[in-house]
C-alpha cells in the first residue's frame, strides 16, 4: 500500500512541475515589457528569454528521464540491490550508509 502511495506522490508531483513548466514558458515573450525599457537592454532581454526557453526543453527531458529511472528503480528492486552490494563491504551500518551515498 506505501509502495503505491509513494509511486502515486511521485507521479502527481511530476504532472505538477510539468504543468508549471508549461505555464512559465507559454509566458515567455521576446518582447520587453514596457517598465523595463528604460532599465534593461531589449537584446540582453531577447537572449535571456531564448536561453530560458531552451532551459525548459532541457529541464523537461532531464525530468522525464529522471522520472523514469526512479520508477524503473521502485519497480525493480533496485534500492534492494544497491543495499545488497554496500553490505558486501562492511556490517557497520554507517558505513553502509556512506558506502550507498558514494555509489
């Protein structure tokens, strides 16, 4: 039951940050707005919004990779097999922690 709970968080946060993603960058306009004319340069303003842009498209298939890698790792026992292989090492359990953090 936690098992699917923590699948369902994990999942829901995920549509969550993409939905706000989506909403920041269907914002993003080239166009300076009208207070900042005087204070900001239109070509600075320009390149930012553009680096921004490509940002998300990064940020998106990072997360998405992420997404997948976390539930291939739920699903598949993979926590399981890191703990098993730090045990290997030592019996101390701070040790297997530190040696689970540095794989």
């Amino acid at each position: 039951m936690i098992f699917y709970l923590i699948i369902i968080i994990i999942i829901f946060t995920f549509f969550l940050e993409r939905t706000l993603d989506f909403l920041n960058y269907s914002n993003l306009k080239n166009e300076l707005p009208k207070e900042l004319k005087d204070i900001y340069n239109k070509e600075k303003y320009k390149k930012s919004q553009e680096y921004e842009k490509i940002n998300s498209r990064f940020g998106i298939l990072q997360s998405i990779f992420s997404l997948f890698l976390i539930l291939t790792v739920l699903f598949f026992d993979g926590f399981a097999v890191v703990d098993n292989f730090a045990r290997t090492f030592t019996n101390n359990s701070i040790l297997i922690a530190l040696n689970i953090l540095l794989l």
